[in-house]
C-alpha cells in the first residue's frame, strides 16, 4: 500500500539501522475522538513508497489507566530498548502521555510504570523525549489550552529507565508567544477569545549544533505547524519562535527523520478532519538554522 492508503494522525518514522526498516507509527483508532481505544498499529517499508500492515503494537493489558483519546504514539530507541510515548485519557482522569517499553520496534510494548509521566492534576498530551548533551532524559509535552487557556510546552527529567518524574515541570514557552496561532474562544464559559493551541512538540538538533522544536496550532488557514529555535541550545531556551509557520496545509504535528540515504524528511498529517488525515513526508533542507520544506 502507499501513504494515500493510510488513514493515520500524528505520524512518526523511526527509522532502524538494525533492520535497515523505516516503522511508522500514529493514531490509527478509526474513532480517536469519542469511542473507547482499541490500541496502535504500526506501518513498515524498505523504500518509504510501498508499506506493509498494519501490525498491532499495542492493545491496552488488563487494569490500563486510560480508556479513550490513544493518541500520536512516538516510538524511540534510548539504550537497548525501543520506548513507546502516547496519550491516554478515561472518566475522572486528566488526559497526559504514559511511557511504554519493547525490546522490538515491533512491540508489544508494555507500561514502564501505573501511571502517566505528565502531571496528574494537569491536562497534558504529546509527550516526547528529548536526551540532552549530558545524556539525561527529558519528556517534553504539551499542558493543554482546554485547562490553561493559553496553551504551554512544558519539560520534566525522568529517571535514567524513563519510569519516573525526577522534577517538577519547567515551563519553556506558551502559544500566545508566537504570531501564526489564531485565537479561539476559552472553554471556561466565559465568551473570551484569547485562547491558543499547542500540540505536538518534537526536538530536532541541526547539523550545526541548533536546537530546534516543531509544535503544532490552529492558524488562520487550518492546522498549521511552526517551530521554535533555543537561543542557548540547551532545552531551557530561552526559544525563539519563527515569524510565519512552517505548514500551513491544514496539516500538523510533525516530526523529523533522516532515511538511510542521509536525506531528512518532514512528516506530518494533513487535512485534520476524521476520516480524512493521511500521512505525507515533505523534503526538508536546513539553511543556516532554519528549516525549508521541498
């Protein structure tokens, strides 16, 4: 099959030396929105053009926390291991990303611990890692515009097995902060038209060392996608957002890989509307810092 055969939100490559396979994993419910979660599949090819599947590569065990909302699964190696990032919600519990782990790309992948990495009281979705220069682990997530109005990325450290919280959250910057997201109305009830989006946080180091996150939004046109550059190159920033958004298609929540040919490659889903998102990949080029699709 090919891209266009693929109903698929939030894609993510991982591309694997080992196998010389790319794995290409997103939220794959035919219903993500409103009926009860089923799992994750996952796609694979050789070439990036003719792709196999699906392949489950997880279905919730007994006594899993969340029930509904199985969304945009990132598939990470980190050591020996493969590490699954997705978010879960159910009744009376807030929506955040819980961390699952498989000694295969292919699954199953398992629960590294009872309960989400993001926290518990916050409403949160999209975590991601990101493994700074002194090779410690961080989950970079979103806290949630439906919660703070003013959406907010977010960073924590974890534990060296990825299984626990090892700080309080660190606040890196809020929607409101960069010029392309459009205003919504609040949903407190109030009527205010202030509220912004954050979605889908990905971090990219360049082949000049610039460290840079993608994230996702609603913008005049649809679902768009910008990205952020750290002036520091640390994740603390402070982070400098780009004056008009990178996709503007309807499309979003994207991330960035290299294939086995050295080439980079953009990914992102577009339009955003049930049962119509696809994935597509987009030639990326970096000039000077910054980022240009082809």
């Amino acid at each position: 099959m090919q891209l266009t055969d693929i109903q698929m939100r939030d894609p993510f490559v991982l591309a694997d030396p080992e196998s010389s396979v790319y794995y290409l994993y997103g939220t794959t419910d035919k219903d993500p929105w409103k009926a009860r979660g089923t799992g994750f599949s996952m796609y694979q090819s050789k070439d990036l053009l003719a792709w196999e599947g699906p392949f489950t590569v997880f279905t919730p065990p007994p006594n899993f926390w969340g029930t509904h909302n199985f969304w945009a699964p990132e598939v990470h190696r980190y050591g020996n291991r493969y590490y699954l990032f997705a978010s879960f919600k159910a009744e009376h519990r807030c929506r955040g990303t819980q961390i699952l782990v498989s000694d295969s790309p292919c699954g199953p992948f398992l629960p590294v611990s009872d309960r989400p990495a993001t926290p518990p009281t916050w409403e949160c979705l999209d975590g991601t890692l990101y493994v700074d220069h002194l090779n410690k682990p961080w989950i970079v997530f979103c806290h949630e515009w439906v919660q703070v109005n003013d959406g907010e990325i977010c960073a924590t450290p974890l534990s060296d097995d990825l299984s626990t919280p090892i700080g309080e959250p660190i606040l890196l910057f809020r929607a409101s902060e960069a010029s392309w997201p459009k205003k919504l109305m609040r949903r407190d009830g109030s009527g205010i038209m202030d509220a912004r989006v954050t979605d889908g946080p990905f971090l990219h180091t360049t082949r000049t060392g610039a460290l840079l996150m993608l994230w996702s939004s609603v913008a005049q046109e649809g679902y768009a996608m910008g990205y952020a550059t750290s002036q520091s190159g640390s994740i603390l920033g402070p982070w400098i957002q780009t004056e008009e958004a990178l996709v503007t298609c309807d499309g979003g929540h994207g991330m960035i890989f290299t294939s086995f040919t050295g080439r980079l490659y953009l990914t992102y889903h577009s339009p955003n509307k049930t049962p119509n998102e696809r994935p597509f990949f987009a030639g990326l080029e970096e000039m000077e810092g910054a980022l240009l699709c082809r």
